[in-house]
C-alpha cells in the first residue's frame, strides 16, 4: 500500500483540524450541539482539502493534466473562498464533482469510505442548519457527526495521542497565526494608540505565546495545560464571540481577554507556579503582576472593549461569558459558548 504517512505532521493545515477536533469533542461534552456540528464540520472539510492536495501531489508524476485540471480548479475555488463568496455546500459540490473518493482510492490503496457522497452531504446539511441561531441540531446528530468525524481523521491516518503531541500541532498553528495577524496588529495599534483595545492587541501574540509554551513545560499539570490548550484553541478558532472574519484586527479582543483572564485563573485558582510562568515569559518584565493589571483592566472597561455580540450568540453574551474565566477557568468558556438549552 503507497505510504500515506507525509500528510504531514508538518503541516500547518493539518495542525488546524486537530485543533478542531479538540475543539468540537469538548463541545459535544458540554451538550454544545450546534457549535460541535460547526466544527466537526470544519475539521472534515479541512481533511478533504489536505487530501486533494495530497491527490494533486500523486498525479502531478502519473497524470499531469489531471493534476493541472484539478489544480486550476482548487485554485479558483479559494479564490472565492477569500472573497466570502463560497459556502460549505460548494465545497462538498466541488470534492463530488472530482469523484474524489474514486481517485484516492486509485492511488493510495486505502478504502475512505467516509468519502460517501451521501455521508458528506448529510455532513453539509447540518452545518448549514447549525449555522441558523434559531435551530437547534438534535443531540443524536451532533453526535453523529462528531463521531464521522473522528473516524475520517482516523481513516487518513490523522492520529494523536492526548497531551503528548498536541505541543507540536499547536506550535505549528501559532506559527500560521502569527503570519497572520502580527502585522495587522502593530498596524492597527499605532494608528489607534489610545483606544482600550490596543494594549490587549498588543500583548495578544507574545501572550498566545507564554501559553504555548506553558503546554510544553514538564512542571505545568495535565489538568493545566487543558485549560490552556481551551484557550490557545479559542484564539485560533473561526467561531468566536467577536469574529474576525467581519471585525478583523478588532474582532480579536475578545481572544486576547480570554488568554489574560485564563492566565489570571490559572495563577490565582489553577495553582500554576507564579516563577514557571515568568520563566516561559522569556522577558525580564512582571508578567504576573501585568496579567492583574489587565484583568481589572478588562473588568472595568467590558463595555468599551466588547461591542453587542452577534444575535446568534445570544444578546450581549460576549462579556457575560468571558468574565466567568477569572473565576470559573477557560472550561467556562464551552457552558456558555453558544447560550444553547436543552
């Protein structure tokens, strides 16, 4: 069988869906029914995406103008993607339309059963009803999805172990975060210096940082780096309170309140050395007494950092969910992530 294990554990893609998965079993733990089938979703259709390029890959040595065709094709589609102009259904239209399961099957030797056409489109349905803040998707199904999830990844051979390689993934999805949105942020800052937002903006990427590279100290606890590994996954994550994708630069204040309130937590209540974080802060700065600041900060000024959250969030959600991370720990973040009831 042709070796398909250089889907790459390299590959800052890759690191993206197992940031999701992460991110859509501890929704469906939490009964989060709607938020679990979004990024269930989100995983599979990143999992598709790594796997044409991995077909694309193949047929460039068997097939050349196959591998153009679809290439040309791929590109046209995040074309669109960049524009908001694709929707998860197009995707699904656009992976049947390549017979895809057929093609890597030919070339790779595995089966992909979770390739079905049927499968995938009842995989589109629901994310697009999920999408609808008046529906609510039944608790069977979001299970189901999540759990065709799980096997997809585990099929293409997208395995890791809990607490041992997460480090490496979500190193290399900070490195594709940081490409991201470092310069947006310094320009945004100097051109807004005395707005509340732009000291949290600041410190967004070295503190994202400081986590990481808590998750990846020995001294930090397994419990520790769960609730930090919560919050490093809210930053990266496409369904924020404030997106990103309508606020940009701005719609990430209610990330970086997240980090620092989850840093405050956890070295107020969550028994996390004081000495172990400022040591991970590789700065001579006080780190421990900068994350106070800011998390009075934060308190005092909740009306003027978050603007009303979208209506599919609930009204005004954004401050009453993130304020319950300085007493209650990042994990609040997943009971009252979507304000869903059942």
């Amino acid at each position: 069988m042709p070796a398909y294990d250089d889907v790459a554990l390299k590959s800052i893609s890759l690191s993206a869906i197992v940031v999701r998965r992460e991110e859509s079993n501890a929704c469906s733990s939490f009964h989060l029914h709607n938020a679990a089938t979004l990024t269930a979703g989100s995983a599979i259709e990143l999992l598709l995406d790594i796997l044409v390029e991995r077909l694309i890959e193949k047929l460039i040595i068997d097939n050349p103008n196959e591998a153009a065709k679809i290439s040309q094709r791929r590109t046209a589609m995040e074309s669109r993607l960049q524009n908001n102009r694709i929707t998860f259904f197009e995707w699904v239209q656009f992976y049947s339309e390549l017979n895809l399961a057929q093609q890597l099957r030919e070339q790779f030797g595995r089966e992909f059963a979770f390739l079905d056409k049927s499968r995938l489109h009842r995989v589109r349905m629901w994310w697009n009803k999920a999408k609808h803040d008046h529906y609510r998707v039944p608790p069977p199904v979001a299970a189901a999805i999540v759990g065709y999830m799980n096997d997809a990844l585990e099929e293409a051979d997208i395995r890791t172990v809990h607490g041992t390689t997460e480090f490496s993934f979500i190193g290399l999805h900070n490195i594709s975060w940081q490409q991201s949105w470092n310069k947006k942020i310094d320009k945004w800052v100097s051109r807004n210096p005395n707005q509340p937002a732009s000291d949290l903006l600041l410190y967004l990427p070295l503190l994202l940082g400081l986590a990481i590279n808590l998750i990846g100290d020995r001294r930090v606890s397994f419990s520790q780096k769960s609730a930090l590994f919560v919050a490093a996954n809210y930053v990266f994550s496409t369904e924020d309170l404030i997106s990103e994708s309508i606020h940009d630069v701005r719609g990430l204040v209610d990330d970086a309140a997240v980090l620092f309130l989850s840093l405050y937590w956890l070295c107020r209540d969550g028994n996390l050395d004081e000495s172990v974080v400022q040591e991970n802060w590789n700065n001579p700065t006080d780190i421990i007494g900068y994350i106070s600041k800011q998390e009075k900060f934060i308190r005092e000024n909740h009306t003027k950092l978050f603007p009303d959250s979208p209506h599919q969030f609930g009204d005004k959600l954004v401050w009453a969910t993130i304020q319950r991370i300085a007493t209650e720990g990042p994990e609040a973040l997943w009971q009252n992530y979507w304000k869903e009831a059942y």
